[in-house]
C-alpha cells in the first residue's frame, strides 16, 4: 500500500461534514489523501507494474489481494510465489491466495 501525496482539493462530504468521496481517504490529523495497492513481477530483480489499484474506503485487503491477483493472473499464468507487506497478514488474504493457487493446478 502506497499514500499518495495530501489531497487539497474541493471533496463532497455529507451533512456532518464527513468526505464521502470513495477514494479520498482520511487519517487521524486530518490529512486526505488516496492510497495505492499494486502488484509487480520481479525478474533479475528488475520489478514490473502489472496493476495499481485505488483503495477505496471501506475496501478489504482480501477484495483488494483478490482484485490484483485476478489482473495479474490474466496477464502472467505462471506465479510461483506471492510476496506481501505484513499488513496484509491475515486469514482471509491467505484464503484468497489459495483460491489462485487452486485454479492454477
């Protein structure tokens, strides 16, 4: 997962002021900003952007894991191995992972 630069531009928000944007995600000292997951190929420890998908709030690390993995299996059919940052340590994302692992036998 990526941050990107603090968003300064008009967001809608609802009646208690609270940013309804999707995308445009909040942090404890009121700083928005959007956030990146992305997927790469590494060969000859060169890495290879297949995918980098917004999150948007309210979005799971397993639809996320789910959503890369569905992209990068359509475009590379022969993953041996996926690696993560540790936020994404948990059961449903292992879940996930198995589920591509499954299909690819």
């Amino acid at each position: 997962m990526t941050k990107g630069a603090p968003f300064t531009g008009e967001m809608d928000t609802d009646e208690e002021g609270n940013v309804i944007e999707p995308y445009i995600l909040g942090h404890r000292d009121c700083n928005y900003y959007h956030q990146w997951a992305s997927i790469q190929i590494v060969g000859h420890d060169v890495p290879l952007v297949l995918d980098a998908l917004p999150k948007e709030r309210g979005m799971s690390k397993d639809e996320i894991v789910d959503e890369l993995l569905s992209h990068a299996t359509e475009m590379a059919d022969d993953i041996e191995l996926v690696m993560m940052d540790r936020e994404f340590d948990s059961d449903s994302v292992k879940d996930t992972c198995e589920k591509y692992q499954r299909s690819a036998r």
